[in-house]
C-alpha cells in the first residue's frame, strides 16, 4: 500500500497544495519513500522542507528527518535534530 501512496502524494504535491497541507503531503510522502528503502530521497526531501519556511510543523520535519538521517547512518545528526525538536516540549 506504500507504494500507491508516493505517486498520489506526488501528484498532489503537483497540482499545488498549499501551506500546512503542503508540509504534510512532504511529510507523507518522505516517510512513504523512507519506508520504502529509499531514505536518501526522504532526506533531501526533508532538508529543503526545512529551508522552505517554519510553521506548527517544524518538529514533525525535524522528527521524520531525524528517522531517515539514521537509516542514511547519520544517526549523530539524527540525534542532535531529535533532542532540539524535543527540548522545547
């Protein structure tokens, strides 16, 4: 079921989502392409996402960022991402 999801958060991204719906169709699908063994794709999603602006969905970035940073074996960013999206909590 994964796999369907990725090409229709794709499309949706497409056609123009906006704002909060946007973030989270980027989040979506980062997390589709990382459970699909593909976490260099949902890095590079995710660290644009992260320079795109900041809104209530900063930490979710940051959190589903962290996740795919260690199954890139960059668990040390991973960490230092997880803890500051935390800390404030």
């Amino acid at each position: 079921m994964i796999a369907i999801a990725v090409p229709l958060y794709r499309v949706a991204l497409e056609r123009g989502l906006d704002g909060a719906r946007r973030r989270r169709a980027v989040i979506q699908l980062s997390s589709s392409l990382r459970n699909l063994g593909r976490p260099e794709e949902s890095v590079a999603l995710l660290r644009a996402e992260r320079s795109a602006g900041s809104d209530e969905l900063d930490d979710a970035v940051s959190a589903f960022l962290a996740l795919a940073l260690v199954d890139t074996g960059q668990e040390r960013e991973a960490v230092s991402l997880a803890l500051a999206a935390v800390a404030p909590h």
